[in-house]
C-alpha cells in the first residue's frame, strides 16, 4: 500500500475513498466504536484498517486459523470484545474450526490474565513480610 502524499488536495467531495473500511461495514466486521476515528481522520483509518486487514488479504495463513487468532485476542483480558469474540467463533466455525479447537483457545487465552497474579503474589508476599518487620505501633 503506497502512502498518500498529505499535501494533496482532498476528493472534491471532502472525505477520501475509504473501500477498506466500506468493505468492513458491508460484512459487519465493523466496530460502531471506531465511528468517530473515522469521522475525524477517514484517510489514516483507512490505512489502519487496511494494514489490520493484511492477515485476511495475503493468503499466506488459512482463515480458521485467523480466526482462532482473532477469537483470542478479543477474548483477552486487555480486550474483551464480546461481540468479535461472537463473530470469529461463528467464523472459525463457518471454517472448519471445532468447538475443541476454540474451547483450546479460550483456555489458551486466560493465561495472559495470570500474569496479574504473576507480578500480584509476589509483591503481596514481599509487603507482608516487610510488614511483619515493622514495630506493632507502625501497623
């Protein structure tokens, strides 16, 4: 994808094409809370979700696996994207995915919520312990 040139004037209609985006509101893989990034600045949303979309144009993986891809990243505890995780386990199903598969990848994707017991627990202990070394009047 060749980057515009910014000092070009824009469309005469004011907006630039966004067929990318167009594309992805035609087949529902739109998220209505990316409305007002669109509005603002239609041109770099459209080569953000140009570049988000590269995994489904290059062929180079099968669409099941993107999917399951897609499933446990809004599945994830710095996501949780409810209805992308619906949409993808459809997806992933529409391609040949099996509940097994997607339950793995669920399962899968809560170990990256463990990472906040990970870093938690230890320090926890540490606190309680530096606690325990301190006269009774500081506690």
């Amino acid at each position: 994808m060749s980057m515009p040139d910014p000092s070009a004037p824009a469309p005469a209609a004011g907006r630039p094409p966004t067929p990318v985006v167009d594309r992805m509101r035609a087949q529902g893989a739109w998220n209505p809370l990316w409305d007002g990034l669109r509005d603002m600045d239609p041109a770099w949303t459209e080569q953000f979700m140009a570049m988000a979309m590269q995994p489904w144009t290059s062929g180079v993986l099968e669409p099941k696996f993107i999917e399951l891809l897609c499933i446990a990243v809004d599945a994830s505890a710095t996501h949780m994207y409810g209805p992308g995780v619906q949409r993808h386990i459809r997806g992933a199903l529409d391609h040949g995915a099996t509940p097994e598969e997607i339950l793995t990848v669920l399962k899968l994707t809560t170990l990256v919520g463990v990472h906040a017991c990970n870093i938690g627990v230890p320090l926890l202990v540490e606190e309680l312990a530096a606690r325990e070394k301190r006269p009774d009047d500081v506690n």
